[in-house]
C-alpha cells in the first residue's frame, strides 16, 4: 500500500489527511493524476470514486464468487476501468483470499 493524493498534487492537491488515503501501488499507478474518466456505458466523463466522501457500496459491488468488483454507478464504472480494477492480478488475488476467508469485506 501507498499514500496516495486524492486530488493529485499535479492538480493543486494538498499533502493532508483529507487528500489522502491508502492504495495499492498498482492501483495508484493507474490513476496517475486524473480524477476524472470516461463511464464506459456512457462515455461521459465523470469524477472518481473518492474514498473520503463516496461510500463504495453506492458505487461498487463483488461478484458472486467475491473476485471481481463491478461498478454500479457512472463514477463506480468509470473508476474501475481507470484503475483496471479487474485486471488479471487483482482478481487472482482476491480469489485466494476468498478460500482463506479474508475476502470480500463484510461491511
């Protein structure tokens, strides 16, 4: 896991706690420094799922086997494909924490 800027730097963010939040470094590789992309349903550009203020079951949910993440929403669908949330490696690991019980998230 990394720090990661919610509203990157590039952008005017600020290094404070309401700017920053955990993720994987994968994960924040693929956001880079963009807040905003395309709802794949769409095509509108919209903001990303932000951590901070959004409540991830409004905008994502697991599949029924618990390994992939499906978005919900313009912003839930646009941050997973910017983020590649079920890319080969992601879903590979949710899939072994799903046989030892630690996945998905109860709450």
């Amino acid at each position: 896991m990394e720090m990661d800027h919610i509203i990157p730097e590039s952008l005017g963010g600020p290094t404070v706690r309401e700017n920053l939040w955990l993720a994987c470094s994968m994960c924040n590789d693929h956001k880079s420094n963009r807040i905003a992309a395309a709802d794949p349903s769409t095509g509108e550009v919209v903001r990303l799922f932000d951590p901070r203020r959004d409540v991830w079951s409004v905008h994502f949910a697991w599949t029924t086997d618990g390994c992939s993440v499906v978005g919900q929403t313009p912003t839930g669908r646009a941050t997973v494909v910017a983020l590649r949330l079920t890319r080969v490696e992601a879903v590979e690991a949710r899939r072994a924490w799903v046989l030892v019980g630690w996945h998905p998230p109860k709450d």
